[in-house]
C-alpha cells in the first residue's frame, strides 16, 4: 500500500483527500532537518511539500522508497531537482493554484507602495494625524512593465488594464500578436522597458538569467522615481542597489514579498521610506492554499496508484 508523507502544513481539503484515497496512507510530519527528515522521507513512497521544508541532495540520496515528491505550489527551488532525478524520484508542481492571489497581491503592494498605506497606518496609531506626509501616486494613467508573461504575469496584466494602466511586457516565449490582444506592448528585451515605466514587477523565477536582473546599471536607466515590486523570487532584483537608489533617489519605492533568503528578518531596505515588505504572502489565502493542497494530493496519488 503506498505512503504519503506530509512535510509541510497542507489545507484540510487536501488532508481530507488523503483520508478519502483507498489503498493509501499517510503522516503528517511537519518541521523535520537533518537525519530526521532524511530517515523519514526514505520510508515513505511520495512527499508532499511546500517551500519549508528543504528536499537537498543529502535528504534524497541514498537507500529509499521515495519515488515522487509534489510541491504544493509553484517554485520548487526547496527540492534539489538534479540529484531527485538521480534517485529516481519525480518532482512535480502544482503552477495553476496561486496565480491569482499571487497577483492579487502584487497589485495590493504596487497600491499600498504608492499610497504609503503601512507608513500611514503606523503613523496614526502613534497618534499622528498626518496628511501632508503621506501625498501618494495615482496608478490610473502610468505604465506598468512585466517581465514574465506566464499565468501570473498575465494575470497581473488583466487586474492593471483594470487600473487603467499602460502595459509593457517582456517574456522571449509570447508573440507580438498575442501580446497585442491582451493590451500589452511587447519588447524584445528587459532593458528597453527600463527609461518608459514608472511600474516594474517580475513574475520570473529565480534562474542564472534573472539573478540581478535589476542591479545598479538598471536602475541608472530607470525613469527616475519609478516604482518595483517583487512577488516572484528574492535575488531577481539586488537588495542592495535597490537601497542605493532610493537613498539616492533615483527610484521612488520598493515593494517586496521575497527575499534572497527565507525566512528573512533583516534585510537593507527594511524601515527605508517608499518600502514595503510582507513575508512571502503571495500564496497565502484560503483559496490559494485550498487549491494547490488538492491539486498536490490528486497529482501525487494518481501518481502513486498508476504511475501516471
Ligand atoms: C510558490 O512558489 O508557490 C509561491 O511562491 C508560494 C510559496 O512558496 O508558498
């Protein structure tokens, strides 16, 4: 009879689908490291993660049962995918279930940037009734560029025509043509965008291509007092040239939900004016989390009882 082990908190829906696949069991055992996390994902025929938990090659290397791990989300930079395929062991993903809110939120940090919402909020309750400090952006008219066309970079696309936004988009795999259906001007490549928006969000992952993909050089070519946020992967934007630029004021804010490192508590932008962070939240909300734990589970025991 195959087993699951569950690595990461997983939404009830999906534990609730466990509990209903005949001819399977499973554990939840959430926070193992080390010897312990590789003891137990060796007994086990199929793992099912979010991005706590990290599946290095030492966890999957060696005598075990495991043949296929799910990632409950999209990014499965958690999970060492090269010595995986050396053990035999499938990775797959679950790219569908987050889009929305995952664009979702970069509209929410794009507007809370622009109108200073967290600066705003903490000055009033430090009993300050502060109006002058807090003149905002408006977004309706100004230009957005997006590098990454996939399902979240559209999907950020159709909620900033909604804005009323202008829209510039790089991804080298959309056409013109399709590009053109949407309301998105395409360029040929990131650098052409830089001197037109006053927006720049990335819905990439994190590869060789896009590490730094916005450093100093950049940032020099930016419209000055642009705006850019980050929901994607920590490492696609350089922290620090970011924090050179607001302090020099060439760019106007800086809007963050990943980090290089996770967890992250210190980072050079936290507390710069024009900031603001959340702790890798794209993902989190019900409906996102309801629906990646199922799609994990459905994939991973079909996986399981046919090998398909
Ligand atoms: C993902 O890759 O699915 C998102 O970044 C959300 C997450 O890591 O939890």
């Amino acid at each position: 009879m195959p087993s699951v082990i569950v690595l990461d908190p997983l939404a009830q829906e999906g534990l609730d689908l466990l509990d209903a696949a005949e001819g399977i069991t499973y554990e939840v055992r959430t926070g193992l490291k080390g010897d312990d996390l590789r003891e137990a994902v060796s007994q086990f025929d199929g793992a099912i993660c979010r991005s706590g938990v990290k599946l290095t090659s030492d966890v999957l290397t060696g005598k075990s049962k495991l043949k296929a791990v799910v990632r409950a989300g999209v990014g499965t930079d958690n999970i060492d995918k090269d010595a995986a395929t050396k053990a035999g062991v499938v990775v797959m993903n679950t790219p569908a279930g987050n889009t929305i809110s995952t664009a979702e939120h970069a509209i929410a940090l794009m507007l809370a940037m622009s109108r200073s919402i967290a600066p705003a909020y903490q000055s009033l309750i430090e009993g300050r009734w502060d109006r002058k400090a807090f003149m905002g952006a408006q977004v309706a008219g100004k230009t957005l560029g997006i590098v990454g066309l996939g399902r979240i970079g559209l999907a950020v696309a159709a909620r900033a025509k909604a804005l009323e936004m202008d829209l510039i988009g790089y991804d080298p795999f959309m056409s013109a043509e399709r590009a053109k259906q949407l309301g998105i001007e395409l360029v040929e490549n990131v650098a052409d965008m830089l001197p037109r928006v006053d927006y720049l969000t990335v819905h990439t992952p994190l590869t060789e291509e896009t590490r730094n993909l916005i450093s100093t050089e950049q940032i020099e070519v930016m419209k000055p007092g642009a705006r850019l946020i980050n929901c994607a992967r920590g490492g696609i934007y350089d922290e620090a040239a970011l924090a050179e630029g607001l302090k020099a004021g060439k760019i106007a804010g800086v809007a963050l939900d990943v980090y290089p490192d996770e967890p992250c508590t210190d980072s050079p932008l936290f507390g710069m004016p024009g900031v603001v962070c959340t702790p890798h939240l794209g993902a989190s909300t019900e409906e996102a989390q309801t629906q990646v734990a199922v799609e994990a589970v459905e994939l991973l025991t079909a996986y399981l009882s046919t090998g398909a």
